[in-house]
C-alpha cells in the first residue's frame, strides 16, 4: 500500500483508526524517501466517522464520537498525527439522523 500511495501522489484511506495514523504516515513517508519523492508533498487523507452526543463522553470514548468540542479536539489530534486530510462521514450513524441535522452538525465542524 505504501507504493501505491507514492506512485499515485497520496493516500485516501477510510476510517483509519486513531492510533494506526501515525505509523502509517510514517510507513509512507518512508516509501516516499525510498523512491525519491518528497513526503511532504504526499496528501494523505481519510475518512473519519462522527457521532455527535449531546454530553461530553470522556477519554475512554471511540474518536469521533463525542460533542462537538470532543470531536473538534479528535480532528486536531488526526492532524497532529499526520493526516493532511479528514473528511467527516455522516453516513455512518446508528441513530440515522436528519439531512438537516447532519448539514448543521457539519457546518458547525466546517474549519474556520
């Protein structure tokens, strides 16, 4: 998979786990050096699934699930670990939530 993410200029993976990020950037940046190309100028991007509470669920809580500030702070910390790029799924919620609700929920996410 490396490979392929330098060949191709990047990475576009699909709810990359938290806590697998890291090492996988670092594995394709990596396979970037390996082959010549800059890592930098690799864009690697995932999609994250979101599943807004109400009340704040703590620090034992799946990424992405929490209020908006806890998944606000989970989008910082996808950065921090390399992604250039999160898209936000909204597809994914158990609860099926509204058209209208998800449109507000990811505007009120939008970067600013």
């Amino acid at each position: 998979m490396p490979q392929r993410a330098v060949t191709y200029d990047g990475f576009n993976g699909g709810n990359v786990p938290l806590q697998q990020v890291a090492p996988l950037v670092a594995e394709i940046k990596a396979a970037a050096r390996e082959a010549g190309r800059d890592p930098g100028a690799l864009q690697i991007v995932s999609r994250g699934s979101f599943q807004l509470h109400a009340s704040p669920q703590g620090t034992e809580r799946w990424p992405l699930w929490g209020t908006l500030d806890e998944i606000r702070e989970d989008v910082a910390r996808y950065a921090a670990a390399g992604l250039t790029e999160l898209f936000l799924e909204g597809n994914f919620d158990p609860r099926s939530p509204s058209l209208e609700r998800t449109l507000e929920v990811m505007e009120a996410l939008a970067p600013r």
